[in-house]
C-alpha cells in the first residue's frame, strides 16, 4: 500500500458515530396554478460529513446556507433528496434512510434536537411533566413513578429544581425554557443531540450558564452534539471540529483550533475576521465582502463562493472544487482551488 | 472656554423614564447622566431589557403613549443653539424641525422601518423636502448621490426599487442614506445590525465609520455586542436595569473595568481564537423584573461582591480620568 495514501473515515471506524454522505436536500419551487416545479432551492448541495462519538461538530454559516436544513435531515425532520445518513447502531452500521418502519421508530430515539426559539418549542397549554412524559411513554417506559422519578432528576441535571415539572412554560424564562428543552431532548436518552442554534434567542449574561451546561451535559452523559450556529465564537467555545458552509455546500472542516489560526478557504478567513472581538488589544485587519449571498436557487457556477472571493482565478469561475483533506493535515478538510490539498488519486476509498 | 462650541453635543441629567403598564409602573430608564461628546462615537451596551433603547428614543421624545419622562434634563448642543429638548412638544414645531434634520436615528429592523407601499427614492426625498424647499428633480438627485455614497449598485435605478426589492443589508444602506441625508450632526443607531448577518454587519460597521470620518457627524450605537463596541466607540456606557453603571473610555472599560458586572459581561461571552479550554463565568441569576426593582444596587442580587452597603443605592465614583462607576467598591477611587 502506498504510504501516501490518505485513509477517509468509513464504517471500520469504531469511533465513527454518523456518517453523511453526500447528502442533497433541494426544495422544489412550484409557479402557476398547478403548481409546476420550476426549480430547485438546493439548501444543502452534496453534503459530506462524520461525527465521531463523543465530540462536537459545529456547522457555521450566515444565514440561508443551509445549516439548520442539515440538522433537520439528521434527525429526519425533513427527508432528504439523496444521499446516505449512516448511523452506527451498537455493532451495526446502517444508513438511517434505508431502515424498516420499526427500525426508524428505535432510531428517533438515538437522535435528538434542541431548538432555536425556546418561546416557541414549548407547548404553552402542557405543563413541564406532560411535555417530558409523552415521549418517554411512546418510546416504551411503561412505569409510569419510574417516568416521574426520571423528570425530577433530569430537571435537577439542569439546575432547576424537582417541583418545577408541574409549572407551565409561561411561568420560565428565557434561560430556564431552553435548559428545559436541553433536559426535554435528553428524556429519551439519546446519543446524539442536534442543537439549532440554542443560545442566540438569549440574553449574552444567560448564554454562559447555558453554553456550560451543555459542557458539562456531554462529559457526563458522554452526548455527541452537532452544534449550529452563525456565531463563530459560541461555535468555536463548544466545538471540537468546526464545518463552515456557504450556499448549501460545507466549505471547510477542521479542528477548533486550527481554523481560527490556519484557516484556508478565502471564505473562513473573511468570515473570522469579520467577528467583532470584544478586546482592544490585538486588532487583525478586517476583510470585507463585497456584496450579498447569491441565492441558493441558482448557486454561481464553479466554485459558488468566487463572486464575493478576493483571491478569485480563472479556474474557480469554471470549475467547482473538490473537498479534499490538506496536505499536512488529514482531518482538515477545503473546498478550494488555492489551498493545497492533496491528490484525490491518493484517497483510499 | 476656546471654542464657541460646547464639547458635547447631548448632556443626560437625571433622565427617567417610566411606563404605566396596567396598575404597574415600569422603570425603564431610572436617573441616567451621559455626556456625548461631539465627533465622536458613544456606545452604550447592555442586555436587552436594561433601558438603552428606551433611553434613545426619551431622546428623540418618540416614546410610545404608555411612556412619560417624570424628570430629568436632555439638552442638545448645536450650531443653531442649544435646546433643552424635554421642554418642547414631541410634536410641536422645534422637535419636528430637530428630528431627522440635526439628529437622526437607525432603527433596529431595517424591514419594520421602511414603507413597503413606496418606493425607497420617495421615502428619502420626502425626508429632504419636509426639511428643505428644494424641486423635487434636485432633491432626487442628492438621494442618488448618498445613495452611491453608501456603494448602493446601480442607484439610479434602485432608487425606483420598493423595499421588498432590496436585501436585508441593502435595506439597511438605505435607511443609514435616510439618516444621513440631511446631514445631521448625530446619529442614533439603534442595534443596526442585530438583524443582519456577520459579514453584512461587517460591511455596515466599516461604512458607518468611513462616512463618520469624511462627514464629521456624531454617533451613539446600541447594542448589546461588546465586540460591536470594541471596534466602534470612543466611549462607552454599560447601561444595567435603568441606570449607567460604568462609563469611561474604550480603553478604560476594556482594559481596566471598575464595575462588576461590566467585569463579568466581559467574562461571559466567548472569545474567538481562545478556544473551549478557559470557561466562561456566567453570571448568576437573571435580570430582575423592572417593576420589581431590588432595593439598593440593582446588581447586588446577582454580584459576587455584594455587600451590606449595597443595599443602598451606590452614587457615581470617578475612578480616574472621567472614568465613572457607579458600585461601593469604587469608593476609594482606584476600582479595586
């Protein structure tokens, strides 16, 4: 076997919890009075992307590149066009979107999502209990005192106290209703929890006690998060590994770390330094971009991001980049002419 | 004093601002002084709910029916004279004439504050013309040219667009150009970014302070970014349930923050290129309902440091170079 050759994570892995493949989501768009299709809005365009058990994966992007489409397929909130959602079911690795009826249902429960808006994920007419009840009986715990005593104790795993479970969602506010729905995903003990950008609709002074939750949360339960959010800051304090879209496509993928000081894609680099830091010490030059993001409908040809790119040759206006790993760093992944990634020739399949 | 001009262009004395809710009375702006000094840019941060737009709009005397002033002073410093802007009519003659003339204001929702039925060079030159007796044909002609000013793309033509034709930064573009067209010596921007995406925020930053520079207006930004601020300000005033509770220079609030709860705000957001390994410090609790007020420091509930003097309401401390404090720890001069 050639020395070169880069290995790409596959169902081998052990440690690979959900592996995407090149997962399509588009949107008909109708017109007329039959409502014809006469297009597509390709909110998440040819999508690859593995999770490791354990970790977090962070999906940055503005608003409209398809990030939350993402999170809604994992969790099959919407199905998918096409493509391959691999989940590893103890020993078994299988693709989510190809299993039985009975299986789907065992599924749900593996996955979970946290919503964005914590106003409007709670039903206002339910108290806490019935809200943590529900879902706990349809996925099969019978005891109904074995159910309660699992509220109060998830309640209490959150910081809020037992008693709360018989009060209403008008009666929380904005922190408490998301720890509630932090503790509300967790009821049916997932591995995996989606999280929608849960911190934006909150006060700044809120967001730590929430963001800290979460930390502590994982380490305990040992959850796997994918954690959306356009907030570069927030996604970078959470994550391990940062995937960063831009019209339906993810851009770039690299560990935290190495995306604030190494990033590669033009796109990156702008939207990093486009960040408002809150120090007055170290100020980088700011790059602005030029204009607004296209629609998605009709994403430019070539590399979709070279309308607004300052570094933009002539081969990026023809041809679309491949997402291929770096040079140095196999974990790395870039979706661009400029970077140096290494040869696809190379790739192990 | 050298100059004919006082240094600042807006004094705050004691502004209150009050809301009949029901049989309830809300305190949204409770005593605030500010000085706003002239060229420069003021930002007054908080979280939302502490007071800072309420605070803005007292300015403007745009408060909705609910609201009353019950005290304080608001004076304006012009060129044309000074006007103790609480003494007038909200509508009468010399406020009307001051609103969108000598200060104008940036709302938050670009979307909420443009006319949908108009077309945008309509909207901009009935704001000349209710200012200015100028032809309508000329006054067309400086919305294009502002408009251009502000990099608008084709604006000859876009000026025919309606609102729902232009994109969410666009939107905003237009409603900085409305702002500015009359060449006002301040501006109010009310959180003009919050509802636009990072590298758009970005763009509308760095126009707002290109056109600052070459027009010479006064800013005051609101928001609730301490990033906002670190880029933009001079000053800035960290507003918490009403009151001003630190004020000094950019450099002092960053550097040097006398205040506990402007310490643990800056404790508490995360910073990009730190990474997950420091944890950030929340701080306790939430934000008191404002018509429940805690007796005393409205922060003691929630500081670390509270104590049993808190319980009554802490003056303004200098701390050293106009840089102002209002918490008991700040009492020997030097912000612990």
């Amino acid at each position: 076997m050639n020395e070169k050759q880069v290995k790409l994570p596959n169902e081998h892995d052990k440690d690979v919890l959900l592996n995407i493949k090149d997962l399509k989501k588009y949107f008909p768009i109708t017109a007329g009075f039959f409502k014809k299709t006469v297009g597509h809005i390709r909110a998440v365009d040819d999508i690859s992307l593995y999770v490791k058990r354990g970790e977090t994966v962070g999906l940055v992007g503005e608003s409209g590149c398809g990030k939350t489409t993402l999170g809604k397929c994992i969790v099959r909130l919407q199905q998918p066009t096409a493509g391959a959602l691999e989940y590893r079911f103890g020993e078994k690795f299988s693709d989510m979107l190809q299993l039985s009826k009975k299986e789907k249902f065992a599924a749900h429960r593996k996955i979970q999502m946290v919503f964005q808006d914590p106003y409007s994920s709670l039903n206002p007419v339910k108290n806490i209990f019935t809200a943590f009840d529900e879902p706990m009986r349809v996925h099969g715990m019978k005891n109904p005192e074995e159910r309660k005593e699992k509220i109060a104790h998830l309640l209490e795993s959150v910081n809020l106290p037992a008693d709360y479970m018989y009060r209403y969602p008008h009666e929380f506010s904005g922190g408490q209703r998301q720890r509630i729905c932090i503790a509300r995903a967790l009821c049916v003990d997932p591995e995996l929890v989606v999280c929608d950008e849960p911190v934006s609709a909150l006060d700044v002074s809120i967001q730590a006690q929430v963001l800290n939750l979460m930390k502590d949360l994982q380490d305990k339960l040992n959850l796997t998060y994918v954690f959306i959010a356009h907030d570069l800051s927030v996604v970078e304090y959470m994550s391990d590994r940062i995937a960063v879209m831009y019209l339906g496509k993810i851009m770039e993928i690299a560990k935290s770390k190495s995306l604030y000081y190494d990033a590669r894609h033009p796109y990156t680099e702008a939207l990093l330094s486009a960040i408002p830091i809150p120090r007055i010490e170290e100020k980088k030059g700011r790059i602005i971009l030029e204009g607004d993001v296209p629609s998605p409908a009709n994403p430019p040809k070539g590399c979709r991001f070279h309308t607004r790119c300052r570094k933009c040759i002539d081969i990026c206006t023809k041809e679309e980049p491949k997402f291929l790993p770096t040079k140095d760093d196999p974990e790395h992944f870039v979706a661009c002419h400029l970077a140096e990634t290494v040869d696809p020739s190379e790739l192990e399949s | 004093m050298s100059e004919q001009l006082n240094e600042n262009i807006l004094t705050l004395k004691g502004l209150k601002v009050q809301f009949r809710v029901g049989r309830r009375l809300v305190k949204a702006v409770n005593g605030v002084d500010l000085n706003v000094r002239r060229g420069k840019t003021l930002g007054l941060v908080g979280e939302s709910g502490c007071g800072k737009s309420v605070t803005a709009h007292a300015i403007m005397r745009l408060l909705p029916k609910a609201g009353f002033i019950p005290e304080g002073e608001v004076t304006y410093y012009s060129n044309e004279g000074t006007v103790d802007i609480l003494k007038h009519n909200p509508k009468g003659k010399t406020l009307r004439d001051l609103r969108g003339r000598q200060i104008s204001m940036i709302f938050q929702d670009p979307l909420a504050s443009l006319n949908p039925v108009y077309r945008i060079g309509d909207q901009i030159v009935e704001n000349i013309r209710q200012h200015n007796r100028v032809p309508k044909e000329a006054a067309m002609k400086r919305t294009v040219e502002m408009l251009k000013q502000l990099s608008i793309p084709q604006a000859e033509k876009r000026v025919l667009d309606y609102p729902h034709q232009f994109s969410g930064g666009m939107k905003q573009r237009v409603m900085i150009a409305m702002g500015l067209i009359n060449d006002p010596e301040l501006l109010i921007a009310d959180e003009p970014t919050t509802a636009l995406d990072v590298t758009i925020q970005a763009q509308i930053l760095e126009l707002m302070q290109d056109l600052q520079k070459k027009l010479g207006f006064t800013i005051i930004i609101i928001t609730h970014n301490m990033g906002i601020v670190a880029d933009m300000a001079d000053d800035i005033a960290v507003m918490y349930m009403g009151k001003i509770v630190e004020f000094g220079s950019k450099r002092e609030i960053f550097l040097n923050p006398a205040h506990p709860y402007t310490k643990a705000l800056l404790k508490s957001v995360p910073v990009l290129g730190s990474g997950s390994n420091s944890r950030l410090e929340p701080i306790r609790g939430n934000t008191p309902d404002p018509s429940e007020m805690p007796e005393g420091c409205t922060f003691a509930p929630r500081c670390d440091f509270a104590m049993d003097i808190c319980k009554t309401d802490p003056p303004n401390f200098d701390v050293g170079g106009g840089h102002m404090s209002r918490c008991w720890l700040c009492k020997g001069g030097n912000g612990q």
